[in-house]
C-alpha cells in the first residue's frame, strides 16, 4: 500500500473512485454522482493542480483504492485552518486500517504548513465508523448541522468536527 499526493495522471483512477464513492454513498457527500458525472476531465485536473487542495491517493499497485483531500483556507483571516474531505475507501480495502492511515496522512500533510492551526471536517450523523475514525485520530465534535444534505426526499444532519494541530 502507497499513500502519497496524486498527480495530473491520476485523473482518471481519482474520478472513477470518487464518481463510484457518490454513487454508492450519496448521504456521505455533498456533491452527486450525477452533477460530477458530467464535468469535464479538466475540472478533475484542476483539483489535483490546485496550490489550496492537496489530494491524497491509497494505491495497489497503480490503482486508488482510497482517496482523502485537505482544503487550505485562501482567505487570510481564516488561513489558520484547513479541512478534510472526500474521505473514501473502496469496500474491498475496509476494514485493515486503510482509512486510518489516510487521515493520518492528511494531518501529516497539515502539520507541514507552520501557518495551520486546525483541521475541520463534516461527517453525516449516524455513520458510526466514520465518526469513531476521526475520534481515533483526534477530532472532537463541535455541533451539528440539521439537515444539511437531501438525498431524494430524505435529509441528513452533519456532524462537525475540529481537531488542533
């Protein structure tokens, strides 16, 4: 297993991953699977080019198999923080401590930058793994969003978390 920044030419196994993390947990994430199906391949670029997105790959072999981002504040009053997104591991890579190390990875890729003092994240209320992965790592809830995300006719709160580096 090789976690590391991906690449332009990781485009295509990033948006795969992502497109097949939307579809098959549409509560998890705010963007769909089908709004994200039609952007363009230079859209997915942009998000691995970009100096305020680090995106972060787990490989077998060439292939990802569990993706985390970090968000860089660009405004200078909320520089100080960062947060975590787009989370996923796929099914067959749960269970070994994959998602661990990825969040790990991520707060490893915070603490390089002298100006971050925190890292925040959303997780949707009731995905029990999830929110006990963060607690692992150190995040602590700080409220709770209702209904932040509607998916079809069914609406889900947002647990947020921060952690201090």
């Amino acid at each position: 297993m090789n976690i590391r920044r991906l690449k332009v030419a990781d485009v295509q196994g990033y948006r795969e991953l992502m497109l097949q993390a939307y579809e098959l947990h549409p509560e998890a994430f705010t963007s769909s699977a089908s709004e994200r199906a039609t952007l363009p391949i230079n859209w997915w670029e942009s998000r691995l080019t970009s100096r305020l997105d680090v995106i972060l790959g787990a490989f077998v072999v060439d292939e990802p198999v569990g993706i985390v981002g970090l968000s860089l504040e660009h405004r200078l009053k909320a520089r100080h923080k960062a947060t975590l997104f787009g989370m996923y591991v796929a099914a067959a890579h749960r269970q070994g401590g994959l998602g661990q190390q990825l969040v790990q990875a991520a707060l490893d890729e915070a603490r390089r930058h002298a100006f971050l003092r925190l890292v925040q994240l959303t997780v949707t209320a009731g995905n029990d793994p999830a929110v006990k992965l963060y607690q692992r790592s150190g995040f602590v809830l700080y409220g709770l969003e209702p209904m932040a995300i509607r998916v079809g006719d069914e609406y889900f709160d947002k647990i947020h978390m921060w952690l201090e580096l």
